[in-house]
C-alpha cells in the first residue's frame, strides 16, 4: 500500500486490513518463534539480538508506515490544499 495512494474506497480500506494483518502475524511469528526457543531452552544470547532487532525493524517500519498514511491523508483532506505543495519562486499560494 503506498501512502499517497489509499482513498476512502472500499479497496483501499481492503488494502489497509490486509496490510495490518501481515504486519500482525509477523509480530506472532516472532513471537512464537522465540516462545518455542524458550520452551526447550536453546534460546540463546545471539537469539535475542537477532528478534531485538527484528522487532524494532519491523516497528518502526510500521509507525512510518502509519504516520504516512495519516499525513497523506491529513494532507488531502485539508480544506482548499492538494496533497501536495508547489514551492517555486513565483508560484501562486492559496
């Protein structure tokens, strides 16, 4: 899903559940995968490195990802302004 991209329309409410859901189940796939290292006890120091990392990778990626969505959306639905600005020398401001 691009940012710029979403609209109100009923794919693009689609697109975003759908994108939620992976993002979700990779957050359990982590999860379960450290779980079931602990649970027969070969959960190692260089395992908690590896899943700190991939935990705030995927994080981050994901309050980006939201982040940009609401400014595009904030953005496009901001009263008489586009999503986007023209900031050249001579251009006409509103």
């Amino acid at each position: 899903m691009k940012a710029d991209g979403f609209d109100s329309s009923q794919d693009g409410w689609r697109d975003l559940i759908r994108l939620a859901t992976k993002c979700t189940e990779e957050y359990a796939q982590l999860w379960e995968g450290a779980a079931a290292k602990l649970s027969d006890s070969s959960y190692r120091s260089e395992d908690l490195i590896d899943d700190w990392f991939k935990f705030w990778g995927k994080a981050i990626r994901d309050m980006t990802a939201g982040a940009a969505s609401s400014w595009a959306a904030g953005m496009r639905d901001a009263q008489g302004r586009g999503a986007t600005r023209d900031d050249r020398p001579g251009a006409s401001r509103r």
